[in-house]
C-alpha cells in the first residue's frame, strides 16, 4: 500500500450555526438535537460523516478509489456482491475469499477504508474498522431552540383549495438555533490506516472536506453553517506521543462576555497554549 499513514492524529472541530437546525432529532419532531440535562445542542458523528461523505462524493464524482459505499438509495448488497464477483477464487477457502472482497471494498470505497463498514450481511465481505473516528459534536454554550409557524401559500390537492374556499394556505412549523458554536473531537489511528490502505490522499481530502463541507450543504433548514476552526495535532509516531485528551486540553473556548447570549463567532476567543504542546507534537491549523 503505497503512501499509507504513519502518524497519529488529534483534530478538533470548532463549526457554528445561525438562524438554522444544524441536526434534527427525529424523535422530538425534528427540534435540534439537546443534551436534556445540561441544555447543550449535539450534532452527531454520523451526521458529520455523511457531510464528508457528500463533499467527497461532490468533488471525486464517485470514481473509484473515491466511490462512497453508504450514499442515498444505495443498495449496500450489490455493492458487495460486485466485490466477490471481482475476487472470488474456486481454489480459495470461503474465509480467504471473505478477506479478499473486503481489501477490494478498502481500495474501491473511500468512506470504507476512512470510517469502516460492516459488510457481513449478505454475501459476506467483513468487518473494517476505520482509521478515523469522529465524536458528537456537542455546543459550546446551551442552546435556545425556537420554533416558528411558516405559511405556504399553495395547497396539495384540489379538495384542500375547495375546503378553504380558495385561500390556499398551508401552515407549517419550522425550528432554528439563533446561534450555537458546536465543538467535535476526533482521532485517526495510523495503525488501523494500515489496515485499510488509507493513505496522504485520503487523508488531504478528509482535511479538505471538513473545511468545505458546509459550504456544499445550505438549506433552508440549516440556515447559516460555517467550519470556524479545524486544529490537527500531529504525531511523529504511529503510536502518538501524548494522550489526546491532555492535547484537546490545550485549547479553549472562552465567551467574552459572560452576560449576553452569544450571536455570532465573534463572541468567543479561542486560545491554543502552545507553549505546552509535547515533544513530538505538531500543531496544525487548516482554517
């Protein structure tokens, strides 16, 4: 596997929203999603990753090694009974066969050889765990959410236009954060990258995407979303140097004013001691 990576990573994420739902819970009817007990809003990680997903999907075009396994109305079987049909040796034991669709699947699917996948359903390709794990992206500060009734002024079907008599509107609820700044954490193990051939490509293109990703995702639910700050910390190890949690540590996000709701990006410091970063760390900030 040529290029593959030989060093840890650490990453924070620091991306905010205004005036939008950043990830709806739908089991609350689609309000943002909240941490009950301390009011803090929460983004997943496996909406982070979807948002990867579609700017790599975006800026490769789904041409292999970039083709992405889990996009929208994929069919995940066929995929993984292309790969058997690809690999698949009579001479060879069912388990040798198994590990050879999976390797196809890490060459041919980013987000396989990048997140992992669990591909032993159906023709069975195996598990993969991937070099990169993301956490819930969780507010900074607790958050407000509002909801406001939205009026359309047409209607779905004819009886409806004759039920009011013409009117035709359609009332409708639709619920926004004014403003909340989201923190996720995340690890990418060189170890596991070695498993899967996940290489410096690869890992330029994660880089590149959790910088652009929003920009390639408006809607009129999420409002405004912005990546305000991605901080890499680099290991010159496979194994690392230091614990992530004491790197995470070395960065705060300090609101400047303690008495106002925040509003915007503006509102908060954010502070890097990079006086104590350990040897063998490198500090990188891409945005």
């Amino acid at each position: 596997m040529e290029n593959v990576i030989n060093n840890r990573y650490d990453f924070i994420l620091l991306f905010d929203v205004t005036d939008g739902n950043p990830n709806g819970d739908p089991d609350a009817g689609n309000l943002p999603r909240v941490d009950a007990e301390t009011g803090m809003g929460l983004v997943t990680d496996v909406c982070l990753k979807r948002k990867v997903r579609n700017y790599v999907q975006l800026k490769k075009n789904c041409e292999r090694p970039y083709d992405i396994f889990i996009k929208e109305k994929a069919i995940l079987n066929n995929k993984i009974s292309e790969a058997h049909k690809t690999v698949d040796d009579d001479k060879k034991s069912d388990a040798e066969n198994t590990e050879s669709a999976r390797q196809w699947m890490c060459r041919n699917y980013y987000d396989v050889r990048t997140f992992g996948a669990v591909m032993s359903v159906g023709e069975n390709a195996g598990q993969v765990r991937g070099p990169i794990q993301m956490t819930f992206a969780r507010s900074i500060d607790p958050i407000f959410a509002q909801e406001h009734s939205i009026t359309r002024v047409a209607v779905t079907t004819e009886k409806e236009a004759k039920d009011q008599k013409g009117e035709n509107h359609t009332m409708g609820r639709k619920s926004t954060i004014p403003y909340a700044l989201y923190c996720s954490h995340g690890f990418i193990s060189a170890n596991f990258a070695k498993q899967t051939g996940f290489n410096d490509d690869d890992l330029n293109i994660f880089w590149e995407a959790l910088v652009n990703m929003f920009e390639e995702d408006h809607s009129a639910a999420r409002g405004m979303m912005n990546t305000r700050k991605l901080i890499i910390f680099k290991h010159n190890s496979i194994l690392g140097n230091a614990p992530s949690y004491k790197l995470f540590d070395l960065v705060k996000v300090v609101k400047k004013d303690k008495s106002i709701a925040p509003r915007k990006f503006e509102d908060y410091d954010i502070e890097i001691d990079k006086n104590s970063v350990p040897e063998g760390v490198e500090i990188i900030e891409k945005v």
